[in-house]
C-alpha cells in the first residue's frame, strides 16, 4: 500500500510564486514602468525560481512582453559571448488573465480545463460529475467525466464545495459551491502532491497530502 505524508505546509500559507502571480508582479510593475527580472523575483517566494526565466521567454516569444535594453548585471542573469547581462523589459500587452503559453510562445491549453470547470462551477447553481463534464467541454478543451469528478472530488476535500445529496450506487453525487468559497475568477489547481492552490488568495488551501508512488 502506498505511504502517505502530510507535507510541511501550512494551509493559508502564501505563495508567491507561479505563473499567475508571476504575472500579477509583472502588470502591476509594467503598468507603468520598465522592469526586470529581479524586480519580479523579489516578490517571490523563491528568488532563484528557472520557471520564472522561462515564462518571461516564452511571453516575450507571445509578445506580450519585449527587451528594450539590455545592461551588465549580477542577478540571475543570462550571458551572452561570456559577459553577464540583464534584461530590461516593457510591458506590450496586459490581459487580466496570466497567457497559457507553450516554449515556443504559441498558446497552450495546459491547464486550461481546470479553468473551464471553475468557471462552470462559478455559475451553475448545483451540478454532478455529468454535468461538469458537459458544462465545462469545449471542441479544443475536453473534459471527461473522471476529470470532472477527480477535480470536484478535490475541491470537496478543501472545503470549497457542500454536498447537496451524497450519492451511492446508480445515483449521483450533487455539489454546490460555497459561497464563502467563490474566491475569484482563477481556478484553484491541483497541484502533483495533490494541493488545492487558490490564485486567487495565493494561498493553499485545505491540509496538503503527498502519496509516495508504488514502483
């Protein structure tokens, strides 16, 4: 039987890291002015972040973002023909919503039917696996019916969702969003150890479990 551990992190706590946040930092800083990476790192969680590096290639590859200078620096930094630099960056376009975004900078779908069921579960009034299923399916963005209730299951488990009728065999379950709950327009994730982060809050919520994987 695999082994569960509850993981040292503490329900509530902040986490300012991600590309959510990464790009909160980034249109709050570039709404008006020039920025760079160790201005973003500093707000972070974890300064030494690569996935920070990578999603500010992968926005200026999109355009979202583009180099208007580059200088010699000290702070987590590229090099380039053996010199250490440091980009400076202008903020081009500004969406609400952080850019899902492939390496390449072409638009990614990763994540995106976590967002579809959030943003169903938002705005029906009570739902089933069934219906989250439907309700959250898009010709680019299938969600099956598993997903759906793997991901209702977890926001369960959170304490998001109220269990209207408990379900059993050949009758299923029904679930209701909280309203206490309704924490914003981002969709909570689940993360690989099996969290519910909320964006939103920057925050985890619910008690973290990892489970060690049988070989």
């Amino acid at each position: 039987m695999p082994i569960q551990l509850e993981m040292k992190i503490v329900a509530g706590e902040l986490v300012c890291r991600g590309h959510e946040y990464y790009w909160s930092v980034i249109r709050e800083i570039g709404k008006e002015n020039h920025f760079t990476r160790r201005e973003i790192a500093r707000r972070t969680n974890d300064p030494n972040d690569k996935n920070l590096d990578e999603y500010l290639r992968r926005l200026k590859k999109a355009g979202f973002v583009r180099t208007v200078e580059v200088v010699e620096g000290t702070y987590g930094l590229e090099t380039h023909n053996g010199k250490i630099r440091q980009e400076i960056y202008e903020l081009v376009r500004r969406p609400s919503a952080a850019p899902i975004l492939n390496k390449d900078g072409s638009k990614g779908i990763l994540g995106l039917g976590q967002i579809h069921m959030w943003t169903a579960i938002r705005n029906l009034h009570q739902f089933t696996k069934q219906e989250l299923s439907i309700a959250s399916t898009t010709n680019d963005v299938p969600v099956s019916v598993k997903t759906a209730q793997s991901y209702a299951c977890m926001l369960e488990k959170a304490g998001y969702l109220q269990i209207l009728r408990p379900g059993g065999p050949n009758v299923a379950r029904i679930w209701r969003l909280k309203p206490s709950m309704n924490t914003g327009p981002n969709a909570p994730k689940i993360l690989k150890s099996k969290m519910i982060y909320d964006p939103n809050r920057q925050q985890i919520m619910g008690r973290p479990i990892a489970q060690e994987c049988a070989a």
